[in-house]
C-alpha cells in the first residue's frame, strides 16, 4: 500500500483514523455514491471523477491545515466505512474550520460517527491545530444534529448555505477545554 494510506493520526475503541490517498478512490466512491449516504450534501452524489477530485482536495488540505478528511477504518475487520475531518470550508464569505463526515450506510446507528467525530475534535483541539470548529447541518437531519450534541456543539445560528437553510454550530477551543476540564 502506498505509504500515504498508513499515515494513522489517531484512534479510538472501534476505528483507526488515517489520511486518505488515491488508492482509496474505489472504497469511497462506493460510499459517496450512495443518494442516502449523500441526501444532504451540497454537492451530491458522486462518481469516481469527482471522488478522486475530493481526496485531491484532501491531500492538499493536509499540507495547507495540518487537518482534512480522515479515513475511517474498522479496527475489527480493517474495512475502510468513510472518513470524518475538520477541514476548511468557505461559510459567508469566511473560512471555517468545518467538522464533516460521511459512513457508509451499513454502519449508521452504531455511534461510529460520535466516536470519529469525538476523536477528530479531540485531536484538532488537543494538538492546537485550530481556534474553533464548525458545523453545518440542515435541521431535517436529526442523526447528524445528534452526533454534534453528542461531540459538544449546542447553540447555533440559522443561516443560508449553497441556498440551502441550515444550522452553523461553532465549538471554540475555550469551550473544548471547559468540556473537557483542561486548565
């Protein structure tokens, strides 16, 4: 495997978190494919083209941030099951520092999301690597507004998003270590 793939920067009970690479183009294109795994995403369902665009956008988010989307690998059966980042992302004419995620659909309703999203935040915000984190969710989607509860985001402004009504959550580093009892 490429060595890119085996770049690991954090794990938890369940899932090993990694930089993505080319070679996982096949894996996530089945994955972001899915019109259910991408019913709320602006840009849609995607084919291997614009996935392989994607995690080229994600190789240079790395080298520019420090962060970008992370795969998400099965510690039990080592299968690649999506990726979850803090990554830029233009909301309002500003760049934010945005908290996203996509699993593959037979892997929703086992908290694997707030667990990834828990350890992407955990190592943002431990390592210093960001000020604050964004979410941005439409409010029709009650799994993802759990998972940002479940990951410490609260309150929330209602704003326009690629003509879509959404809700921006921020979480600050400030309030990360109140959460976490870090002096």
């Amino acid at each position: 495997m490429h060595r890119e793939a085996m770049v690991q920067i954090c794990e938890t009970e369940r899932l090993i978190l990694r930089r993505l690479s080319l070679e996982d183009v096949p894996a996530l294109t089945e994955i972001l494919s899915d019109p259910d795994v991408m019913k709320y995403s602006v840009t849609g369902v995607c084919d291997e083209a614009a996935t392989r665009k994607f995690i080229e956008w994600c190789l240079a988010c790395y080298e520019s941030h420090g962060v970008g989307p992370w795969a998400l690998i099965d510690k039990k059966s080592s299968e690649f099951i999506g990726f979850c980042s803090v990554g830029p992302e233009m909301v309002a004419e500003v760049e934010e520092i945005n908290l996203g995620y996509r699993l593959a659909r037979r892997f929703w309703s086992m908290g694997l999301a707030s667990e990834a999203a828990k350890a992407v935040l955990n190592y943002a915000f431990g390592k210093r690597l960001v000020d604050s984190v964004v979410v941005i969710i439409e409010p029709e989607h009650v799994a993802s507004l759990k998972v940002a509860e479940k990951a410490g985001f609260s309150s929330f402004d209602e704003l326009e998003f690629h003509c879509r009504s959404v809700r921006l959550y921020r979480l600050t580093q400030k309030q990360w270590e109140t959460l976490h009892n870090i002096a």
